[in-house]
C-alpha cells in the first residue's frame, strides 16, 4: 500500500525533482528517491546505520556532481574515516565538519569550531555550522546528530526553535539536509517529526538466536507517493542494502501457461498431465518421505529443458543433497556447472524474511528461474520474528512468482512419522494451487512410502493413493493402492487377497 498524500505536480502525472540516496533498494520504497531541497529526519537507536546511510547519501551525491558536507557533533573524523574504510570508501571528495572536542584543537582560536556542551552555547554552535555552509556551498548536507543539540538547548522550546531556523536556512538554499537523531530522548520526538519534511525510521529487533533483524519504515514524505510498512535492511560491506517489501499487485501477470512436467510419467500421471506454470506446490509430509527428492526431480527436468531453476535449502546441506541426488541418478553437477541449477544454502540464523524474499524474487526478475524451490517451509517459518506473520509475507510472495509464471515447490515437513497426530507448525495449504500428501505405512513387515495429490486448482488430478518406490537409484511410482484402508494414517488394513508392493517381499510374494 502506499501513501495517498500527492503534491500537485504529481496530480498533472508529474513528480518533482529527486535526490537518490545511493541505496537502490531504499529509492525504491521512496518512489525514485528523496524531494529535492527539503529536510529529513533519520531516526534510529545507536548502531542502526544512520551514520553508514548519511555517508552513502553524501556519497551518490558526489557522483552527481553535488557537493557535501558531513557535520559531526559526536563522532570523530577519523571514526568516520574508520567507518568509511570498512565498506571501501573514500571520503576525500567530501568535507567533513568536526565540532567534537579535539586536544590539539582546543585553543583560543578554535573555540567556535568545537562543539562541548558545558562551554559553548548553542547559538555558537548553530552560527559555526552555517558559516562552514555557507563557505562550502554544499547541495547535500548531513548533521549527526541532534541528540548533541538538544542536550545543549536543554529547553524543549528553544531546541524546536533552532531546528525551524535550519529548516528556514537550508530552504532558501535548494540544499537536501539530512538529520541524524539517535533517539536518546524519551519516547519519540513528535515534535522533531512535525518539523520535518519527511521521517525514516531505522529499528533493530533483537532475536533470541542469530543476527538482529533491522528494519527501515518511511513514517512520512510530504506531498510524495512512498512503500509503507516495514522494510528489512542488512549492512554489508560496501553499505546498507533495503529489501523493499514485496508487493504482488505491482507486478503485472503476462505469461502462458504450460505444463511442468517432473521426469517421472507415473507422477505426471497422478497429477493429471503435470504441474503448471504460475502455479505453486506444497509437497507435505513427515521428514524423510521423499518431499525434498521430488522437489529435486523437478528442478533436474526444467535444467535438461533447458530453463532455470533454483533450489534454496535451509535443512539440507548443500554436499548432502547432492550427493543424495547422485544415489537416486539425478546428477546435478553439470546443470549447476552450466548455470542452469542453482542451489543457494540458507542460514534463518543469519537471515532476514525480507533479505530472503528479496533474493527469490532477483531469481525470478535478474536470473530468470522458471522453477523456484524452498525447501523447507519449516526454515523459512524459523527465519520469521512470529507466525501471524507468515502467511502475508508467504501470500505475497507466492502471488508474485504465480504472475511471473514460475512454478513454485515449497516443502512443509510435518510433525511425527505415523499416525493421525501428525500436524504442522503452521497451516498453509490454503495458498498452494496443488497439494501432494507423502506417507509413512506397514505392510509385509516392511516400512514404505505412499503419495498422493490432495489437490489441484489448475486442473483434474487422480485421487488414487500410490506407492512411492526409491530402488537402485530410480524413483517410481507403484499401482494404486486399491487393496488397503488407512494408508494416509500410517497404520493401513489390507482387504483384498492379493497385492503386489516393490521390494523383495510383498504380500503376493516375490517379484
């Protein structure tokens, strides 16, 4: 959803000028960047990126030709060149206007060009920074932070009054200015936010296990169409990078359909002639049935058809599903060699939803995949900070892969092995097109597997129930199952006379 507030020029279909950030993913959610010659604020707890995303600000400007001007109230410079240096940057192109105490700067002559809170007031220290403006005619501006001067205006009146008198200075200027404020005053400063003409806020959210998840939310932008809610962001070497929330209804559908055949004519079969494309698949059952197997199956047929796919596993060692590949003769080797099958290890410990939505989308939009796995939900489930949110993030993102046309296979390991207790951390069948049933079941004294198609909305399927057969490295599928009661419970009651199951011993004797 996005914000409805629009300026008049966007009303006549056209925007004002803007000023990129130098964070693509950042612009996006922004609408193409930030309104040129306004003031912003930056609001985050110490350690969310203000600093890092002030200087990829002043950065792009340096690209473009703007000058820019870093004013510190807090950290030192060569605490910013140390930052700098950490994501490979060079700052000489940038002016850098330190008002933090320094010892050998601590002399008469220098004393309206340090900023110390118990001798200098803040008038001084206001006149200082517009002076060293005014000298550097710079067209992008960052002061960090505002915590620095509250504390020396000490009256809440007073500290409003000189932000106003640099928000009345830099608009006669056609200068973007960038407030830094580390929220150290208790509770949020709605004044500040008044004030502004647009607020980005920059959270960290603690986890009890793995990295912390850090999201950015755009609390406003005057006059200006923006991507509202929540954004995750990681900092990388090189700078932060936004993964904008997904929105499917921004991606227009434009794709035939056709059918996804797996290799396996017997399950193709079952499924009615196969999978179809802009479809999405939740294979479902308990750990070990041959979900993750299937999954790979299809991954393999799309590769010797020429498409692209990609496996993201998150329970699954990327060395052990190959070599577990291999046994059952699906080789992926020289598809992966070729480009043509990608399998990219998750970690949900070092993973946000929203840097691993990102990534499946780039697969699809970038690489041009025709068939996505995820394998398993149940590491996607461990990834998010809580369940209620995960049927959204999982809606919108299936409804985006369905537009492009990309059959989807997403695995969802149940709890338990037999029986009917079995469940699952969370009920998602409703968003899949097509659900495929694995099981566990006894007969002869010996444990096998059985599948079957629970549903398809893009068309007929059987409603058999049918043996799956993992033997001297093929994967097959068995008669209907027509002699047995209770197979999906795990604890099946044959009542025919005669049945004939792979393995060396079955019911009706050997094969």
């Amino acid at each position: 959803m996005k914000s409805i507030a629009l300026n008049a020029q966007e009303k006549n279909g056209k925007n004002s000028s803007r000023v990129k950030t130098g964070i693509s993913g950042l612009d996006d959610v922004l609408n193409g960047g930030l309104p040129e010659g306004h003031l912003y604020l930056i609001e985050g707890d110490p350690g969310t990126g203000k600093t890092t995303l002030g200087l990829q600000f002043l950065l792009e400007g340096v690209k473009n030709g703007d000058k820019g001007i870093y004013v510190t109230l807090s950290e030192s410079k060569r605490e910013l060149e140390a930052v700098a240096e950490s994501h490979g940057w060079d700052l000489n192109s940038i002016d850098i206007y330190e008002m933090t105490p320094v010892d050998e700067e601590m002399s008469p002559e220098a004393q309206y060009t340090v900023f110390h809170p118990s001798d200098v007031e803040l008038a001084d220290t206001t006149t200082a920074v517009l002076k060293e403006v005014d000298r550097v005619k710079p067209k992008r501006v960052v002061i960090d932070s505002l915590s620095e001067l509250r504390m020396l205006a000490r009256d809440p009146l007073r500290y409003r009054r000189q932000v106003l008198g640099l928000k009345r200075y830099f608009a006669g200027r056609d200068v973007t200015v960038l407030l830094l404020d580390d929220r150290t005053a208790e509770g949020n400063d709605l004044q500040l936010q008044s004030i502004a003409h647009g607020v980005i806020m920059m959270q960290s959210q603690e986890r009890e296990f793995g990295i912390k998840r850090r999201r950015v939310e755009v609390r406003k932008v005057r006059g200006s169409r923006y991507r509202e809610g929540f954004h995750d962001f990681s900092i990388e070497t090189g700078g932060i990078v936004v993964h904008p929330r997904l929105i499917a209804a921004e991606h227009k559908p434009g794709f035939k359909r056709e059918i996804v055949p797996s290799g396996l004519p017997e399950l193709d079969k079952l499924l009615g002639g196969g999978l179809d494309t802009g479809t999405s698949t939740l294979l479902m059952g308990p750990a070990g049935a041959g979900k993750s197997t299937i999954a790979v199956r299809y991954a393999l047929s799309a590769a010797e058809r020429g498409e692209y796919a990609i496996i993201f596993t998150f329970d699954e060692s990327s060395g052990t599903l190959l070599e577990r590949a291999r046994g059952l003769n699906m080789a992926l080797d020289k598809h992966m060699e070729s480009g043509l099958i990608k399998l990219q290890q998750v970690d949900p410990a070092e993973l946000s939803p929203g840097e691993f939505v990102a990534s499946v989308r780039n697969s699809v939009r970038k690489g041009g995949a025709k068939v996505v796995i995820i394998d398993s939900l149940n590491g996607f489930l461990n990834a998010m900070p809580g369940e209620k949110f995960l049927s959204l993030q999982l809606h919108e993102m299936l409804s985006f892969l369905g537009q492009q046309g990309v059959a989807t296979i997403i695995t969802l390991a149940q709890h338990g092995f037999v029986g009917t207790t079995m469940g699952t951390p969370v009920d998602v069948s409703y968003l899949a097109d097509t659900v495929l049933l694995f099981r566990y079941f006894e007969a002869a004294g010996q444990v096998k597997q059985a599948i079957s198609v629970l549903k398809k909305r893009s068309g007929s399927h059987e409603r058999s129930i049918r043996e799956l057969i993992f033997d001297n490295g093929h994967i097959t599928l068995g008669p209907a199952l027509a002699e047995f009661e209770g197979v999906l419970t795990g604890v099946p009651k044959f009542r025919g006379t005669l049945v004939e199951l792979s393995g060396e011993t079955s019911i009706a004797g050997k094969r």
